[in-house]
C-alpha cells in the first residue's frame, strides 16, 4: 500500500510545499510580529553547523570576530547618501525610550557599514594598522513587505564581514578571496549547492558599494535565489567618516573597504534547493545528524545493539542520534526523519538481531539494502561522502537542464518563466534590464565569456543571467 503523503507536491504548489515541509520538519514558526519567525532547535541546529562551517573559513581569511551595538544612531546613515536612500523603506526607527522622547532617533541594525566606520575611523591611525578584518554574527532588521520564513523576514540571523585597506588593489582582492574561498567553498563543499558566480549590475548591487559580487542558486522550481554576496565599498564610508591612515610616506590617505554576509536565507535554500516530496534532503558534510539508529520494537536485545552501534559509528567519527522512543510508533518516527533530511537512517528489529543485520536506508538516492552491523563503522564514512557528491551534482544538473541561450529580450521574457536565461549583455544593457523588471525578472548577476567573473561591467562578452527570484 503506498503511504499517504505528507507535504504538498512540490509539482502541485510549490510555495505550499515549502510552507509545510518548513512547519512538518520543525524548522521555525511565523513569529507574532508580521514577518518574524522562532526558529526552532532542529532548523537552529542547521544554522549552527552554518555557522561553525562558514566561521572556520573566515577566520581563515585572517578576520577577527567582534560585536557592534543593534541601535545605530539615525544620523549616522544619513553620512552616505546611496546607502541611506537605498534601505531607507526598510527601516526600523525607535522615536521612544525609557518613557521618553529620544533627542535623535535610532535605527535598529539593517547592517552596519555605518556604525563599523564610526569605529573604524578612531582604530586605524596608520598603515601599521591595516588590514583591518573584522567580521560579526548578529541579528539585523529590514521591515520586509513580503514576508517569507528564511527567505525575506524582517529580523534574521547573518553574519557581516567589514574590511579596510590600504589599497584599491587589495580590497579589491579580499572581496574575492571571501566570495570564492570563503563562501564558494562552503556552498560547494558543505551545502553541496551548486553556484554561479559573477559581478551584480549597477542596478542590483549594494547601495553604497563600488561592484557586487554574488553566488547565484537555482532553486527546485528553477527560481534562483541569491547566496550570499561581497561588495567593494571604494572609499565611500571612508570619506563619510574620515576613516584615514598615515601612510608609510607621511601622508594622509583614506582607507580602500570591503563588506560580505550571509544569512538565514541558506537555510530556505536548502529546502528549495534539495528538498522533495518526502521532506528534506541534508547534506551529510552540513548535517547536524548525518545517521540516526532505530529500534524498530520495544526488545530489550534490540534497544542494546541499535546504542551499540551508535557507540561505534561516535568513535567512526558520524554524527549519530540513538532513536529509541518505542512508545512512539515506528513508521511514525521513520517518516518524521525523512522530512528532516537525515542522511542515513539505520532500522534494528528483532530480525535483524538474528541475521546480525540492519537495514541502511540512504534519504538522498533514495536507496534501503541490508548490512551486517559489523560492517557499518567502514561503510558510513564513504556512503555519506558519495550521497554528498550526489546533491551537488543534482543541482548542477538541474542548473545546466533548465538554463537556455537566447538573443533577444522577448526570447528571455518566454524562457525565464520555467528557468535560466542567458543573454549577451551588450543585446539586453541597463534598457533590457528594466523592460525585463516590468516581467518581474532580473539580471541576477553578469559572467564573462569564459565563466569567470568578469572585471567591469562592460567587458567585452560579459554574459547576463536572467531569472524570476526568491
């Protein structure tokens, strides 16, 4: 008898979709403010091995993690122009403290280009003090008109990355290093997300920054979903708050800044990204629990094997929970860990004790054989390293599937309804650009003839990307 389904297809409604699997695999619930959410402990739990993953990688660029107060005086976003006109719909403004009127308003944190500089300005004095690397994991508010759970609220979760420099060339140079060696590698090795990397258009970078660079996703509905990003600041904040250096030969020279974030969001990415119609689909690399055990009947001989074999899948080096609950009904608790995404589920019942088996069941390819117990300790490691190559591979696949050439603009508007496009950037420019705004489309990044990214915005056969976007 085939099972009754639990989520929404994803062919069927995939917004539906998404929405249930977010609240059936216990990820996190509308907040009680329009466009807030609790995350709950397993999506938590995802952030976190985000975080641990993505901190290593930062640190190992050479930044220093520091803290930067949530309230930033109004005054201070209004020293740079671009910047304050581009956020000023988002804001959060508190007028009222302390049962008073406050002398100045302040704006609850959208991000913090502005306050790192009014800091940055008192510790740089000298080249000696250059490069300056300083990154934050924070919390940050934009009042989100259309609100979705991970992927556009009005709080979430980052982390933001504030550079200076001495010179043009080497922020230029920082910026990416972080978008490949920092966030390329980790959406490629540990969230098994298969990326685009290139520059945004004047039209779509950050407000206040010089060039934006970007990793681009296509989710399952062939949608894309923008990453993460780096942005070169130039010397905007720089001029804004006097954040200069004396300079080896005695003069006075504004600093060269880089910013770059990632958020929450890739936790909506790896829904929409390796989801399906049964639930999640965990990367083992970025899994909090890569294998869980279950005893498949309240027996005294099966509840000691299914711990003995977490033991030795704990000393394997796996990432393991002991599923023991048999007061819980089994097909309950298997279904409950297929919408989680669990890598690999290892079932013990009392026939197997006597085969001195189990039954390994591979969530990604879908797959469930027997194994000898004995043999389990060698053979995780290397299942769940092919079924992380798999994920990454489906969404390439799926990236180079769903992606088209065209030359024309009314091609782009036709193909962009079920995918990618892309286009000549010289045939579609910043005119193309807005009349494919008007379709509820845009250039989601510019790449060069041969892939790269390219170094302006009008190189010679820079290619556009087109796509609908979360």
């Amino acid at each position: 008898m085939a099972k009754a389904p639990v989520l929404t297809r994803r062919a069927d409604d995939f917004p539906r979709w998404y929405q249930d699997l977010i609240s059936k695999a216990e990820l996190a619930d509308n907040g009680p403010v329009r466009g807030t959410m609790v995350i709950r402990p397993y999506g938590y739990g995802l952030w976190e091995r985000m975080q641990q993953e993505m901190d290593a990688r930062i640190k190992d660029a050479g930044a220093q993690n520091a803290y930067f107060p949530l309230l930033i005086p109004q005054s201070y976003l209004t020293k740079e122009a671009e910047h304050v006109e581009g956020f000023a719909p988002e804001l959060a403004v508190v007028t009222h403290g302390g049962g008073k009127e406050l002398e100045e308003p302040v704006v609850v944190r959208p991000t913090s280009e502005t306050i790192v500089n009014e800091y940055f300005s008192k510790w740089v004095q000298s080249y000696r003090d250059l490069p300056l690397l300083i990154n934050q994991w924070a919390n940050v508010v934009r009042w989100e008109l259309r609100p979705r759970v991970f992927l556009r609220t009005t709080e979430f979760l980052w982390q933001e990355g504030h550079t200076a420099h001495a010179t043009y060339e080497e922020a230029r140079a920082f910026a990416a290093h972080i978008q490949r060696e920092v966030y390329g590698d980790f959406l490629k090795n540990v969230l098994a997300a298969d990326c685009v990397s290139g520059r945004k258009t004047v039209k779509e970078r950050f407000a206040g920054a010089v060039n934006t660079l970007t990793l681009e996703s296509m989710m399952g509905d062939g949608k894309a979903l923008q990453m993460v990003t780096s942005h070169e600041l130039g010397q905007n904040f720089a001029k804004a708050f006097h954040t200069r250096y004396l300079s080896r030969d005695g003069s006075q020279e504004y600093v060269w800044q880089t910013s770059w974030g990632s958020t929450t969001r890739m936790v909506g990415a790896l829904v929409m990204m390796h989801g399906d119609d049964d639930g999640l689909r965990v990367p083992p690399r970025l899994a909090p629990v890569q294998t869980v055990v279950l005893a498949v009947k309240d027996d005294a001989a099966v509840l000691a094997r299914v711990h003995a074999i977490g033991d030795r899948l704990r000393k394997a080096g796996v990432r393991v929970r002991v599923d023991d609950r048999t007061d819980v009904p089994f097909g309950r608790r298997a279904v409950d860990w297929e919408l989680k995404g669990v890598p690999v589920r290892i079932e013990v019942g009392p026939r197997d004790l006597e085969n001195g088996t189990a039954v390994l069941v591979r969530r990604i390819p879908g797959t469930k054989e027997p194994v000898t117990t004995e043999a389990l300790s060698a053979l995780l490691p290397g299942v769940l390293e092919d079924d992380q190559a798999l994920l990454l591979e489906q969404s390439r696949r799926r990236r180079e599937d769903r992606t088209v050439e065209v030359t024309t603009l009314e091609e782009a508007v036709e193909a962009a309804s079920t995918g990618w496009v892309r286009i000549p950037w010289a045939t579609l420019g910043p005119e193309g650009e807005s009349r494919l705004a008007e379709q509820g489309m845009s250039v989601r990044c510019l790449v060069a003839a041969d892939g790269s990214v390219p170094e302006s915005d009008e190189q010679p056969g820079n290619v556009a990307v087109v796509a609908r976007a979360y």
